[in-house]
C-alpha cells in the first residue's frame, strides 16, 4: 500500500498487534531484556501476559513508569542505562532481546549487538522490530532508517545465525531475528 494511503497515526494503530506479535515470537522465553525501552509499554505487556522476567532497558529514564507491577501483579524493571555496557548483566543469562522502534536511534549498534551477543544463552534470540527505510516514519518524523538488508548484514558481521529479514505491516515495519549460536567453535 502507498505511504500516502496510510492514516498519519498508523502506527499508534498497529502498536498493540505488534506488542502480540513480538509476545507470539518470544512466548518461550523466560528472562527478556528490552533495548530502548522508552516507557516500558512492551515490558510490562510481557510481564503481564506471558509471566516472563523482563527487564526494559534505555539510555533515557524519564519516561518509565513509577509502578514496577503489571495489573496481574507481575513484577517487571525499567533501567536507566546505556545497551553498549551491562555489567549488570551475565553472561549467557538472557533467552531474548527486543527492540521495538529504537534500533536507529541507537548511537553505536555495532558495539550493542555484540553486548547482546554476549548476554544472550547459547541458542537465545535476538529481534529487532523497526521502522525501514523510505516508510511512513522517514516522512512523518524525518529520521534516517536502515533497509532490513543492513541490519541483517550487522547480525551477520556480529556472529548471529540463522538471521532472517522481512518486511511487515504494509511495508512499514521491518521485523529482524537472529540466534546466538548454539554451540561455540573453539579453536583446534
């Protein structure tokens, strides 16, 4: 569909199908860290529906909710720091990492995916939803995006496998996953 056929809030439309989608793709796993965060909408979603620990992580605290419960009760975080330096965070201790409409904002990708890569348990997952570039977004909030080709090749450069690319929601959501590898070579 043409950019100019889409309504100018479309995508405060299709954040709740997203939120399910991501949750569908995630349902399995049980400790979640969400980059770029912003006001923990996708957190607490989570926490609230599938009961997973998830933790929301931005470099700007200043929209985080002041509750840490879901209505259900379930316990969720929102921390205030940068996603290149998690030393909070162990090694291998994460089953997923989102970011939902914040991967362009991210000042250096390279070295966030490789904290990611070293977070995530062998075998975790790592989705990255976002807008592409030319979509509705690049026009209604002129921001520069990256082609859902880019952002493969970066999982790819970062050591992500089984790394797949595809273009959602009327062409204006990319949706990115990658896997840490299951097993890790070591050198002979």
């Amino acid at each position: 569909m043409p950019k100019k056929c889409l309504p100018d809030d479309f995508y405060k439309k299709i954040k709740p199908g997203l939120h399910r989608r991501i949750g569908r793709e995630l349902r399995l796993a049980g400790h979640i860290l969400d980059f770029g965060c912003g006001a923990c909408d996708l957190v607490q979603y989570l926490a609230g529906t599938y009961r997973q620990q998830v933790s929301g992580v931005d470099i700007s605290g200043e929209s985080f909710p002041t509750r840490r419960h879901t209505s259900e009760g379930q316990r969720f975080q929102c921390i205030h720091k940068d996603a290149t330096h998690l030393g909070f965070v162990n090694d291998t201790s994460v089953d997923a990492v989102v970011s939902m409409l914040a991967f362009h904002e991210m000042e250096h990708p390279e070295a966030i995916l490789a904290e990611t890569r070293r977070i995530l348990r062998p075998g975790g997952e790592l989705l990255i939803v976002d807008f592409p570039r030319d979509s509705l977004a690049q026009d209604l909030w002129d921001e520069d995006y990256y082609r859902p080709e880019q952002v493969k090749q970066m999982l790819l450069d970062n050591d992500f496998e089984e790394v797949r690319a595809k273009v959602i929601e009327r062409g204006q959501i990319m949706w990115i996953t990658g896997h840490r590898a299951k097993l890790e070579s070591t050198p002979s």
